[in-house]
C-alpha cells in the first residue's frame, strides 16, 4: 500500500512537473557589466538543480572520506565483538557438554570484548573448576569486580566451594552474599549442603524444612535429610531425659511419625525409663505408618508387670492386622512378661504360622527361641530342646 502511494506521487509530480515546462515561457537575465546572460526559466531550474546535486555529492563524498577511520574502527569493534560472542557460545557449549578445557580456551577469548569479560571470567572460573584447578579457579573469580555481577560472584563461588567440601569457606562466601540481602533458593540449598558436610544437623533440619515448604527439595531427599538430622541430634541427647523430651516435642507431627525417627525416639525414651512416653511415640506413629520395626520396638515400651494395657492394644491391632507376624510375636513377648504362658505360647506359634521362613527368617528364629525359654520356664524340657533345635537350623 506505501509503494502504491509513492508511485503515485511520482507520477504526478512527473505530471505537473511536464505541465510546468510546457506552459512556461519566462526567461531569467542575469547582468554582470558588461555581459548580459539571458536563458529560459525552465533552463535556469535545471542548472540549479544540477549544482545542488554536484554540490551535495561532494560534501557527501567529504563526509564519508572524513568518517572513514570512525567506520572502520566500529567495523573492528563489531568483528570483535562478534567473535567474542561466539566464543563465550562455544565456552558455554563446552562446559555443559563436559570439554573443560575447551570451554577455558573459549573464555580466554570471549574476553576480547571489555563488556562480557567478567561474564566469560565466571565460566572460565567453572571450568577450572572442574579439572580441580583451584589456583586457577580463584584467579577467574577475581576478575569478577563489578558491583553488578558481585552476586553471580558469591553464588558461583559458593557452589564451587561446597562441591570442593570446602565448606566454612562456602558459608564464609554465603555470610557475604546474605548481607547484601541474597536469599534465593539455590543459596539455601548450597548452605544445606555445606551444614550437611559440617554435620550441623540443627542447621540441616531448618533448611531441608524451609526447602520443603518451598517445594524446593523432592520429598523423599527431603525426608532421609530430616531423618539424618533428626537421628543425630537424638543420638545427641539420648542420656538427657530433660533435653530428648524438649526435643521430641519440637518436631513436625509428619517428623515423629516417620518410622526410623518414632523408632529410634521411642527406644532413646526406653532406655531412660521412660516408657510411657516411648508406648505413645509407638502408638501415635503405628496409626499412620504401619511398619515392623515400630510393632517390634512395642514390645520394649513394656513396664514389668503393667504390660495389660498394651496387650489390649496389640488385640485391637490384631482385628485390622490378623496375618502380621510381627505383631503376634510382640504379643506374645507382652504375655510372656505379664507370665501369660498360654496366650504367649499361642501367639508364638501363630508368628511361626504367618511369618515367611525366607523373608522373615529373623523372626522365626526369635520366635523358637521366646518357645524354648517359654516351655523351660514351664518345665517342658523336651519341648524346650525341640524349639532350640529348630532355631538352630534356621540359624544355620
């Protein structure tokens, strides 16, 4: 549509301008004494337009000869940009697929351009880095002076320091960036790294729940990382009734019902005497995660001779549970203590009925050996040798 409209307007202006020339008959006399120049108005017209146009082109000429060293200096700015660019491509290319030393080269020469030079000094820096060039990783980093990139900076160099378990560095490095307000994700998770690193599970345990809320860690890492935090600092305080009750009570209700923290918690309370506190760890965990070694560690939550309330209580799991071995054995140890010899003896040999000899080898032999001591204490000697016999075997 703007060409159609350009065209017209030049047609008509060739129109009117063929109009002009024909209609017109004035003439211009020029008097310089003693000459006298006398020509057509339309010739007058032309030399003018003729000697705008000489005189245009000779300054245009002018302006590009005096312009030239300024054209060619910026064509050689551009060159030079351009192949730096393209090597800062190729270095990145490098460094992900794994050619390090490549990717240095590369960065080497994406400098030439004053613009990206810090830019390339950090991929060079990860380069380095992985060859495990720590001298020439640090003289990278120190390229990096802009107030600008100062963040890319500290991030980088954090990652790069934890990865060398370097880790007070990579907290002294992340201290740094936390003043000047950094608090991204990707810094927590280089901090959970390095206070994992350190074995500082206090720390450990509050980033891996903040990362969780933030769906920032996947949910099973997320759980064996508080497992491993909360582990440790139960270990910690397992001669300190006081400080492991303090402690329990701290944890998320998803945290005490994980079935290694509720298990080691409840045998930690156990060992302290305290086995009420133990019984309701077992208890509150068995109703959401239902799992063997919660049903067996039951069996030490046991006060001698106040065991009848839990024994209550394993008979109520038995209607939603009637095929678990491992509860009929905990039953049966619950029986046994309280000298209930026909309700443990029966529950004994109904473990031995429901638990599978390869897989739950363990238990039956327990189960022999909780048959043995049983008919020994009941003066059933024959018996007693038979149960012995046959946990020997599967010992063996």
């Amino acid at each position: 549509m703007r060409l159609l409209f350009w065209v017209a307007v030049l047609f008509g202006g060739a129109v009117g301008l063929a109009l002009f020339t024909q209609f017109n008959q004035s003439n211009v006399v020029l008097f310089y004494p003693p000459y006298r120049v006398e020509m057509s108005l339309n010739l007058t017209l032309a030399l003018l337009l003729l000697a705008f146009f000489i005189v245009w082109t000779v300054l245009s000429t002018f302006r590009h000869l005096s312009e030239m060293p300024k054209r060619a200096a910026a064509y050689r700015e551009r060159s030079r940009m351009s192949k730096a660019q393209a090597a800062m491509r190729e270095s990145i290319e490098n460094l992900f697929a794994g050619r390090f030393a490549r990717a240095e080269r590369a960065a080497h020469e994406a400098q030439a351009w004053p613009e990206q030079a810090q830019t390339a000094a950090l991929v060079g820096a990860r380069a380095a880095h992985r060859m495990q060039e720590s001298e020439r990783r640090d003289a990278w980093m120190a390229q990096v002076t802009d107030p600008e990139r100062e963040q890319a900076r500290l991030v980088s160099m954090a990652e790069l320091l934890v990865d060398a378990r370097d880790a007070e560095g990579a907290l002294a490095t992340i201290a740094q960036l936390q003043e000047k307000g950094g608090r991204q994700i990707h810094v927590q998770r280089i901090a959970l790294r390095a206070h994992q690193h350190l074995k500082n599970w206090s720390e450990v345990l509050r980033l891996a729940r903040s990362l969780e809320k933030r769906n920032a860690l996947h949910p099973v890492l997320a759980l064996r990382l508080k497992q491993m935090a909360v582990e440790a600092m139960l270990e910690e305080r397992r001669h300190d009734a006081e400080a492991l009750f303090h402690f329990w009570r701290s944890l998320t209700a998803d945290e005490r019902h994980a079935v290694r923290i509720a298990e080691l918690g409840a045998r930690y309370f156990s060992s302290l005497d305290k086995q009420n506190e133990a019984r309701r760890i077992v208890e509150e965990a068995l109703k959401v995660n239902w799992d063997s070694r919660l049903v067996q560690r039951y069996a030490d939550c046991a006060e001698p001779g106040k065991a009848l309330p839990q024994i209550q209580q394993a008979e109520k799991w038995l209607v939603d549970h009637p095929t678990d071995a491992d509860l009929y054995y905990t039953l049966g140890v619950l029986c046994l203590g309280e000298q209930l010899w026909g309700k443990a003896q029966s529950n004994f040999e109904r473990t031995l009925k429901y638990a599978d000899r390869d897989a739950q080898r363990r238990i039956c032999i327990r189960a022999h050996l909780a048959l043995a001591r049983l008919f020994e204490e009941t003066d059933r000697a024959e018996d007693a040798q038979r149960h012995y016999r046959e946990g020997a075997m599967l010992a063996a």
